[in-house]
C-alpha cells in the first residue's frame, strides 16, 4: 500500500491486459495527431518557440499519468494556461527571447511546487467551493485575450504588445491600415477548414489538416516572398535536461503569476478529472492528482516545458478512442516524439497567419456562449460571479481575474452559508392520502394556533447564528402563541459553540413562556455536537426526536385542550383524538 501511495502508477500497471494495451496503443495514436498542431498553437499563444508546446505535450502526460489519479485525463499545454502564462510575462520580458523562456521555467517549477504542496496538504476539497462561473468567465476572458492578440498575424502587421484586451484591439484598429491580404487569405482558409472539419468530420485531425491548407495555400502563391512570416524550424524533436535559473529576484517576482497558473491548472484538472471519472464510474482522488500535476510541471520545467494541466480536448478524444488506462496518454507521447522526428522539419512550411487562424478558432470555440446565457438566466450570485471575472479579465489583466473570481466564490459561498432558511412548515394531505408538510408563508397553508413546526435549512455557526437569530425573532413576534415549537435541523450537519447557544437561548425562551420545545434531529455527528455543547442537557433527551411525526406526536400531548375543543382547523391527523376532534383532512 505504501509504494502504490508512492507511485500510483502501480495500482494500474499491475492489471494492463494485451486487449487494453492494444486500446491504449490506437488512443494513444490518435492522441499524437492531434497534439501536434495543438502543442504548436499553445506555445505561440505562451509567446514561446513552437517546440516548447510539444515538449510540454511528451513530458508533463507522461509524468502526470504515472502520478496522477485520473485513468482517461491527457495533461500537457491547454489554452487558458498557455493564455494566462502570456498574460504573467509579455510585460517582464520580450515573448519569444531567451529571457522570456528562462523566466517561463522557472515559473513552471513554482507552480510545480505550489501544486505539490497543495497536494500535500490535501486542499483538494477547496478548491471544489471555487464557482464554476469563474472557469466559465476567465475562459471566455482568455479566449479574447488569444483572439486579439492573434489578430496582429491575421492581419499581418506589427502591434506594440502589452495591455488588456481593450488597449489591444485599439491597437489593432490604428494598425489596420498596413493589413497584408495574403496573410488574411490565409489565415481565413485555415479557419473555414478546421471549422469545416470539425463541424463535419470530427474525427478526423482537423487542426492538422487545416494547418495543411494553410501551407499549401501559402506555397501555391509564394506568400515567404510576398511578405507573409513563417513558423521557424525546431532546434531539436526532443527536449533535454535544461535546468530553470534559479534566481530569488525572479523567485518573488514570479510568484503571484505562479499562484493564479496554478490555481487554473488545479481546477482544470480536477474538473476534467471529476468528469471523466463519473461517466466512467471509476474512483478519483482529487488531492492525488493535485501532486500529479504538480510532479508534471515541476519535472516539465526541467526538460523546456512550461506549465501544463488537463486538457479537455484531448481527453475527450482519448476517452472516445476507447483508452482504458494511462498507458494512452504515456504512449501518446512517445507517438509524438517519433512523428517529430521524422517529419520535424516540415512545420518551417507553415505561415504565421495559418497558425493565428488556426488559434483564434480555438479562441472562439472556447467561449461558452450556451452556459454564460444560462448562467444569466437562472442565478443571480453566480451572474454576479461571472460578471466580476469576465470584467476584470476584460479591463484589467488576465491573472488579475482569477484571483477576483476565487474571491468573489468565497463571498458568495460565506454570505449565502452565513443566511440559512428557517421557514415554518403545516402539513397537507397529498392526493395519495400521505401527509406532506410545506411552507406556510410561501402555500398559505393554514397552521396549528399553538404548535409551530420551523424547519433549518443550512449550517448553524458562528457565522449565521446573527441571521438565524433575526429570523427567529421575526418568527415569534408573527406567531406570539404558539408557544410549543418542534424544530427540525433539516440541513445542520454539525453545529458550533455560538450555534449551539443560539438553541439553549430559544429553549429556555419558549418554556419561559409555558411553552415546549422539540429538536428532530437525525445526523449522528450532529448529536454529538448536540450532547457536547450541552443543549441535550438543556432539552432533555425526551423532546429529542428522530423524525417530524414523532415529535408532533408528542407535543400534542402539551397543548392546551381548551383550546383545542373550540378550534375548527384540526391541522394534524392527531388532532383527531384530542376534545372536540374530528379527523383532519
């Protein structure tokens, strides 16, 4: 058990069978074809050498599929990384120099080593309380970051770098007199295409194929000649050990940019993860591949890769391609290296214009126009969460907006935590003859005038005891006589300290009135924080109760029958052996 914690890998290696192999061996093939062009487009969009994208692609898979938790999920460079990555340091150093990547090394290692950590300390359960609005809206923030800054080699011209996305496309605007229509034509073509097979033909490797038109177009009219830039050659189809260059200057100066790249990559992959592990119904361990990623890009940054995560693409063609283990994504990358080296020296064939294209395509396919549409639609915090994101990735810059995101999620989780519900609830007869109980208020359903039935949905802590008890008082102020209360933690999991003061406060309340207090409560570590903090001592363990009917049962026992002779509701079935009763309806 312990070496299997050391290497997970073993967990899976020990049961390949010639029938998976085979399987992952074709997925993995499949999963070669498409990287390449992907690996070339991602490191254009990190501002790196083309060959930095595929180094990314051969080794963070391989080291994240020994060492991760998911058996489907391909990691290696995604869009919003890649995006973000730029975004981190277009502003420290020239995109493409070598300071840039050495700086985007050593930028992988710190976000290698945060996400170990991370990792370490099981913080896997957290960053599940970050929205899901955010990733819809600092994707949709990324992808019109990559668009616009694409837009230069769709046009062929030379912008200043630099800037949000609205100080871009200003920018592009006042240099789109000096628009190259070769470069257009091709960018163009290459777009129709890939959008036409992926449209039409999805199983074919769209993006290599319009990369193909692109060249083919750029040959056939003799662009090199006219003006129209070209992809330069890669020095070398496999990465060696380059250590980052350890500076503490660049250390500090790195490490806010490090801390949002490793934040997107951790919810990339464990959501990719989460996905693929329920359609398959196979087990996930979110903490485990916290340290798998972070193992992938702390190795990565070793062998010229920068910062990588689970891409969805390529997992969801893995996944269709019929992969069973991770033995695809490893072989996936061997598949590449052997395709590198022996068709490497053709990408120097590849205009500029056909590779920006080909991202703004992806730019534009990674805006989830459907989920932000429902998003408005149907939730109002979780609008204001994306609202929030997508403006500060708009008008700010782009790690600037995961970090508003995460902290808006946690306003939203701690205010919506902190306003639990505490509504009254009176029973009614459902057509099958079954008592239901519903919300008074909200139904208008006639209620019991000494018995009142709350119900508590959500936490009881220190943070909502001052809403709870607002409500509470509310609540007895509206319905002064009804003085014998059953209350049902419906959705109290545990309570605290303040909480559980909150409930001696409104016993002794009650039966300072005359009155009698019930607790249903079902959840056994609820109990025990119940018996600890003293408010069974308080509530007696008799007006404890497991269900509702049970303490309706017997608080009907307290009530006052003079009362109930002269009353015309009969609100429970109970009611109908009390003085005066007639069988409730």
């Amino acid at each position: 058990m312990t070496f299997q914690r050391l290497f997970p890998a073993f967990g899976w290696l020990r049961h390949l069978t010639p029938a998976t192999i085979k399987t992952d061996l074709l997925a993995g093939l499949t999963n070669a074809a498409i990287v390449l062009p992907q690996g070339v487009a991602f490191a254009t969009i990190a501002g790196l050498p083309p060959e930095y994208g595929l180094y990314t692609a051969m080794v963070t898979a391989i080291v994240a599929a020994l060492f991760g938790s998911s058996m489907i999920m391909v990691s290696g460079p995604t869009t919003a990384i890649s995006a973000l990555l730029f975004a981190t340091l277009e502003g420290l150093a020239v995109p493409g120099s070598a300071r840039y990547v050495e700086l985007a090394l050593l930028l992988t290692l710190l976000v290698g080593l945060f996400q170990i950590v991370a990792g370490l300390a099981r913080l896997g359960g957290l960053v599940s309380f970050v929205s899901h609005s955010v990733i819809v809206a600092f994707t949709a923030a990324a992808a019109m970051l990559i668009a616009v800054s694409q837009l230069a080699g769709v046009l062929g011209i030379s912008i200043e770098a630099g800037g949000n996305v609205i100080e871009r496309a200003g920018r592009i605007l006042e240099g789109a007199s000096g628009t190259n229509p070769l470069a257009v034509l091709i960018a163009a073509a290459t777009f129709v295409t890939v959008a036409a097979c992926q449209r039409f033909a999805p199983r074919l490797p769209g993006f290599l194929i319009a990369l193909a038109a692109g060249a083919a177009i750029a040959a056939a009219v003799g662009a090199a000649e006219r003006g129209v830039e070209m992809l330069g050659a890669i020095p070398a189809a496999l990465p060696g050990l380059t250590p980052p260059q350890l500076s503490w200057s660049d250390l500090v100066l790195l490490a806010p940019g490090a801390a949002a790249v490793a934040l997107v990559g951790l919810l990339e992959a464990i959501s990719i993860g989460r996905t693929f592990a329920l359609r398959r119904r196979e087990p996930f361990a979110p903490n485990r591949e916290m340290v798998g990623q972070g193992l992938s890009n702390a190795v990565g940054s070793f062998f010229s890769c920068y910062a990588g995560s689970g891409s969805f693409t390529r997992s969801g063609v893995n996944a269709e391609a019929g992969a069973r283990t991770p033995l695809s994504a490893i072989s996936a990358s061997l598949f590449l290296a052997a395709i590198l080296l022996a068709f490497g020296r053709y990408i120097t064939v590849i205009p500029k214009p056909a590779m920006a294209g080909l991202i703004v395509y992806v730019a534009w396919r990674l805006i989830d126009r459907a989920e932000i549409a429902h998003i408005l639609r149907t939730s109002r915090p979780e609008t204001l969460i994306l609202v929030l994101t997508l403006g500060s990735g708009l008008l700010l810059e782009l790690d600037y907006a995961i970090y508003v995101g995460v902290i808006a999620s946690f306003s939203v989780f701690i205010y919506e935590s902190s306003h639990p519900s505490l509504r009254v609830s009176a029973p009614i007869v459902s057509a099958n003859g079954r008592r239901k109980f519903r919300n008074a208020d909200l139904h208008g359903v006639p209620e019991c005038p000494q018995l009142v039935s709350v119900r508590l949905d959500g936490p009881l802590y220190f943070g909502s005891v001052e809403h709870v008890e607002a409500e509470w008082k509310a609540l007895r102020r509206k319905r002064p006589r009804q003085i014998h209360v059953v209350f049902y933690l419906k959705g109290v999991g545990k309570i605290d300290l303040s909480g559980a003061d909150f409930l001696i406060h409104a016993i002794r309340e009650i039966r300072a009135e005359g009155g009698t207090f019930h607790v249903v409560a079902l959840f056994p570590p609820l109990l025990e924080c119940l018996r600890r903090f003293h408010v069974l001592k308080e509530l007696g363990e008799d007006f404890l109760h497991i269900s509702k009917g049970e303490a309706i049962n017997a608080a009907i026992g307290h009530l006052d029958y003079g009362i109930c002779s002269t009353c015309q509701k009969r609100i429970f079935t109970e009611c109908a052996e009390l003085p005066g009763g007639a069988k409730a309806a």
